[in-house]
C-alpha cells in the first residue's frame, strides 16, 4: 500500500536523522534487554526454542513489562523448561497444570488453543517463519501478517481467541506481532535481536507503534495522522525508510527507550546541530 509522507524540510531531517541515530547506538544494546521482553527467548539457543518463546512474549506484550516477564517465565516453567519439547511431546493429561495460568484477557481457553497451533504448525514445518511466508509473490508485511491470521485461524478455533491475534485487515497497528517480527528478522550482529529467519526482508519490516512509539514519533513530526491504526504504521514507517531503507525499523530502540526511559519531550535542545 502506497503512503502519502508529509514533506518535512531537509534541515529539519537531518537533525532528527542524526538524533535518531545518535540514540539507536545509545539503545540497541544487550545491556538494555534484561528488562524487555525480549530477554525471554534469549534464555534459549534452540532455534524453535527461541521462535515459540519469542512469539509468546510478543503476544503477551502488554500491561507492565515486569508482569509481562513474570508471566513468560511462569509459562516456561509449565512447560517444563523445554518449550518445544513440550509442544510436541505433550499428551492430554500434561495440559492440566495450565488451568490457572492467564495474563490479562488470555486465559486457559486461549493457551490451549496457541499450543495446539503451534504443534500443528511444528508438525510440518520446521521454523515458525513458514507461518509467515506462505503467501504467493513479493514478500510485503501486510500479507505477511494478513496470512498469518489466516493461516493461525484455521481448522476449529476458539472465536474469543481472534482479539490476541492481530491483522493489518482490521486496521490493527500489530505491534505485537511486528516486535516478533523485528526479533526474529533483523540482525546487526549486536546481539539484541536474533536475525534466525532468512525469508523475511529487513526493510519489509514495519515500526512496533505502541503509545511510547507514538507519543515521541508525534513530537518529532514523523506521524501526521490523528489516528494510531496501520495507515500510522506505514506512515512512520515510510519516513524512517529515509533515514535509512535497507533497516527502518532500527529506529525502535530510539524510539521506544526515548519515550519509556527518558520521557521524551521535545524542544530544540534535544537535537544535534548539524551544518
């Protein structure tokens, strides 16, 4: 889908280029992971390992991030330390200890139904990126992820299950399934993202637009619209394909620790000087 960027002037770009930069360097470190969710698939080095607990953390990904992480390794635990194992091995009876698990909205019905996915996934395929890529033609996010509802929505399924699962289709910014995304796709060699899925193109990726996201990308005059919906994803991600094409959704790190860590607010002394 083709976007419409606001010209903003090139003076003006440019120091929000290099501040951005400036910031990505400061942020996309390992040391800043212990508290982010993505810290959950970093305890694993199996690669299925890694997707099923990467994908899990992202969608469990709101409310506080100290609950968020609470609960994915709760979930570990049940599952015995060996989350692909169990979604393969499992028998009926196994399922039980689940019975009290739930976070938020997602429940018990809502587990049972992404472990039974996620064996007839593994079942035939042996990396989770094939969910994600079984559409004809040019890899694009949007059908990227327009399938993967598809395709997790199949067969029998739980109809209250459809809200933790979210689709460009319906307008949803899916934040959640664009930091799996960015997870499991991007690698830069500095080890916060893990960059096992081969498929995917980096610059296909779209921005996980979440309130902090929003909120300081607003500031910096990189989203105009009013709503925070796809079309906003693809505005801002369209604009930071500026600053950089081969790797917009880099800028995250930037983005994301300006508004949760430091409480971005914006003035003229926040950005570099550039001649």
């Amino acid at each position: 889908m083709a976007v419409a960027v606001e010209i903003i002037p090139t003076y003006y770009i440019d120091n929000i280029h290099d501040f951005l930069e400036q910031k990505t360097l400061q942020y996309n470190h390992v040391e800043f992971i212990s508290n982010d969710p993505v810290s959950i698939p970093h305890l694993f080095t199996v690669k299925q390992d890694i997707e099923i607990m990467g994908f899990w953390a992202a969608m469990l990904s709101w409310g506080q991030r100290k609950t968020i992480l609470n609960k994915c390794h709760e979930l570990i635990g049940l599952m015995n330390g060996s989350p692909y194992d169990f979604i393969m091995n499992h028998r009926e009876k196994d399922l039980t200890v689940f019975s009290n698990f739930k976070h938020r909205t997602f429940n018990l019905t809502d587990t049972l139904y992404f472990i039974k996915f996620l064996k007839f996934h593994y079942s035939s395929f042996e990396s989770l990126e094939d969910a994600f890529t079984q559409q004809n033609g040019q890899y694009s996010a949007e059908k990227g992820l327009n399938g993967f509802r598809n395709y997790f929505f199949r067969g029998d399924y739980p109809t209250r299950t459809f809200k933790h699962v979210s689709w460009p289709m319906g307008g949803s910014t899916c934040k959640r399934l664009n930091m799996f995304l960015r997870w499991m796709v991007r690698n830069d060699g500095l080890g916060v993202d893990f960059g096992i899925w081969k498929n995917i193109p980096v610059s296909s990726l779209m921005i996980p637009l979440d309130l902090h996201v929003d909120r300081v990308s607003r500031k910096l005059g990189l989203i105009s619209r009013k709503q925070c919906d796809w079309k906003t994803v693809l505005e801002l991600t369209a604009q930071l394909a500026i600053f950089d094409p081969s790797d917009p959704c880099k800028y995250d790190f930037a983005l994301f620790n300006l508004g949760i860590e430091e409480k971005f607010q914006f003035s003229s002394v926040n950005l570099p000087v550039t001649d």
